[in-house]
C-alpha cells in the first residue's frame, strides 16, 4: 500500500477499451486528475468492496476522490478506478 505520494513512480495506463482510462473517464474524471491525486493524496485505505488499496484526494477543480489501484512492483501502481466521493 502506498503511504506517501513519493513512493509512485510510475502508473500504468490502459486505453483500449474496458481498460482503466475508460474506468476513470466513466466517472467525468481523467488521467491527469488520478495522477494528480496520486502525487498529492490526503489519506489512504482499503476499498470495502474490492479489498483493493485506495487514496484519497482532491482534484485540481477541488472535487475529493477516490482512487482505487493495485500494486504492479514496490514503485509503480495500475489505477483500476476513480469516483467523487461525498465531503466528510
């Protein structure tokens, strides 16, 4: 699980389709936005319905999100999705 936004150092993207672009833009958000998130996270946890890692964040427009990822080495993370969340 990532603890801290300096531990990613690469994400891999998938465009084809069903791949996790297409996951994100599902959700009016892009690429950019998770990277963002990624590279700036306020907290992180375990998704209670995959049981995948999960950070949250807010976009640049201020929106908080989640994104829900799996770990592919100790340094490099494949995003599976990212959804607006509620305030807290």
């Amino acid at each position: 699980m990532i603890r801290n936004s300096h531990e990613v150092d690469a994400v891999i993207w998938d465009d084809t389709p069903g791949g996790n672009v297409e996951h994100v833009e599902e959700h009016d958000l892009t690429t950019d936005d998770v990277d963002h998130v990624l590279e700036s996270f306020e907290s992180h946890g375990i998704s209670r319905s995959s049981g995948r890692p999960c950070v949250f964040g807010r976009v640049p427009d201020g929106r908080r999100v989640v994104v829900i990822y799996e770990e592919v080495d100790d340094d490099t993370v494949l995003p599976v999705t990212a959804y607006e969340i509620d305030e807290l």
